[in-house]
C-alpha cells in the first residue's frame, strides 16, 4: 500500500494534535495572511520590540561599526531578512562609514528575496547586495569556507521563539559554522515591566487574536479540515518568572474535526489548550550564559533607551 506524501505543515499538524499536549508551531504562522498580519502587528504601537530595534539600527549602527572594527572588506549575511526596513538603517550607517561590505540576505522565499532586492536597490541604490535563496546551514558553510569576514544578523527577536534546547542547538550550529573573527548581532527582547509584554502579546485590536486564529484558517485549507474557526478562542500569558509568552487557541467545547488530506479526525475536550507560540524574554544574565553555553562572548549590548530590547554583539 501507498503511504501519502504529506507537506511538513500536515506532518506537524498530525503530530501535535494526537499528543497529550497539543501544539502547532508558531513557525507556520507566515502563510500570505500570517504575514500580512504580522506587518500589522509591527506596527502596533502596543508591539514594541520593532520599534526598540529600528531606534537602535537608526541610532547606534554608527557605534556598532565602530565596536566590530573591521578593517578589510566583508560580507553582513542576514537570516530571515523580512521587508529589510531595520536592516537598511543599519547598511546606510556602514555605508557613510564609508565600509566595504557585501550584504547577504537569506531567504527560504525566492519572492521574499527578489522584493527585498528590489526595495534595497531604490533606498541605497550603490549597495552590493547578494541575496540567497535557501537553507541557511548550507549558505554559511559556504561563506565560512571563503576568506573574508563576516557579520552575522539574527534580527527581530526571533530567538525568542526557540525552545531553549532548540535555541541551543540552532546557535552551536551558526558558531560551528562561524570563522574566527566573525561576529554575531542578535536581537534579543528584555524582562520588564509584565503588563508591557502582556499588552504587546494579547493587544486591545485583537491583531494577535488574528495572527493566531490564522493557524485554523490555514489548516482548513491546506489540510481540507471542517474546522469552525468561532468554536475556539486565543489565550496568551506573560509568566515574569520564567520570561515566557505563551500563547494558546483554546476549544470552546467538546468537539471534533476532519481533515481529508490527512484522513483524520482530530479531537478535543472543551477548554483544551493547543500551544501555538512560545517568545521568550531575557535577562542580560541570561543572555551572558546562552553566549557561554554556546562558544560565544558577549562583546556590547546595544539598547534603546528604554532598555526593553537588545541587539546583542557576539564573538
Ligand atoms: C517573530 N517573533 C519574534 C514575534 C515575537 O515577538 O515573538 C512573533 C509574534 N508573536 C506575537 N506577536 C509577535
């Protein structure tokens, strides 16, 4: 007998609906509509972590320059670019520094890349610019082999989406990869004040709301699945102590659904939780020994002047 050949999105979904605890990774969020509504949670004013970095990027990028100190050319490679506009801040500082630069970004979206391309070319219109379309292991084993050095940016915080073992293994393998001298700048979100986070996370529009429903709307399609979307609710919660957003869709009654695709039913109890996201914030202790733990050294912090985020300098 044949065993269909299912997308990694229905793979996933059928894992993380048949276990006890159930869960549906926040990575596929980022369909067409996640990212649209993504741009719009960016630009909430409750969303603060976009805000933080591009002050940073607009302000410090001077200074950042200065820190990593590179006296020969080299290449700045970007993981996960998105629409660019923090990152430009950045390339135009380096550039009236008058540096020698390559700027690489990687994208898994061919169309992700040619768009960013194209956005770059129109505001800095002199900037060498090389995008890559795929993994990002491949594109760094590649660059690690070549002579120049290397600025690695993991912007956004993104990090904070990792769980901790996962965020451990994902910076071993950039440090494996890295050459001596190559550095790191990652943008990290901070421990505050928890009703900061919690408003950024469960926001009065119901944008957030948005993002995570999405995940129903995406699984009713790609997977065929009956699900009504009105018969679940969002939850999400801000824990000071352990510096984690959660966030859930939550069943508003016994109920079941059917995906043809996968040829399943999936059940759940009224009030069952299905985790969809987890975004972890950080003290500057934590941030010293995730470095540590994963062969690198803290070189700077660069903050806005709020203090609620961090571009964080690793060597
Ligand atoms: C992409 N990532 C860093 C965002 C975050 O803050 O965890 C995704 C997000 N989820 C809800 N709002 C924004």
């Amino acid at each position: 007998m044949n065993t269909p050949q299912h997308s990694h999105f229905a793979e996933d979904v059928l894992k993380g609906l048949t276990t006890k605890e159930k869960h549906v990774s926040s990575k596929y969020f980022y369909d067409d509509n996640g990212s649209r509504i993504f741009m719009q949670i960016m630009q909430m004013p409750e969303y603060y972590p976009t805000a933080c970095e591009f002050e940073i990027l607009s302000q410090q990028s001077g200074n950042i320059f200065d820190t990593i100190n590179f006296t020969t050319k080299f290449n700045i490679v970007e993981f996960g670019s998105g629409d660019g506009i923090k990152t430009r801040q950045l390339l135009k500082a380096f550039m009236d520094k008058k540096a020698q630069f390559t700027y690489i970004p990687i994208d898994i979206s061919q169309e992700a890349n040619d768009a960013l391309q194209q956005n770059m070319k129109t505001a800095l219109p002199n900037l060498d610019i090389q995008p890559r379309t795929g993994d990002y292991f491949e594109v760094l084993n590649e660059l690690s082999a070549g002579t120049l050095p290397n600025l690695f940016l993991f912007l956004g915080g993104n990090i904070g989406n990792y769980k901790k073992d996962e965020a451990i293994d994902l910076l071993e393998r950039f440090n494996a990869d890295m050459k001596k001298g190559d550095m790191l700048l990652m943008g990290m979100d901070l421990k505050k004040n928890p009703r900061i986070i919690q408003l950024a996370y469960d926001d009065p529009h119901g944008i957030t709301r948005s993002f995570n429903m999405n995940l129903l709307q995406r699984m009713s399609r790609e997977l065929e699945a009956d699900i009504l979307s009105d018969q679940f609710d969002f939850y999400s919660n801000y824990n000071p102590k352990n510096g984690e957003v959660n966030s859930y869709l939550v069943s508003l009654k016994k109920q079941s659904f059917y995906s043809k695709v996968l040829d399943t039913t999936f059940h759940l109890e009224k009030d069952e939780l299905i985790w969809t996201e987890l975004s972890r914030k950080y003290s500057f202790e934590e941030i010293n020994a995730l470095a540590e733990a994963t062969g690198f050294t803290v070189k700077n912090n660069f903050l806005d002047c709020r203090h609620y985020y961090t571009d964080s300098l690793w060597v």
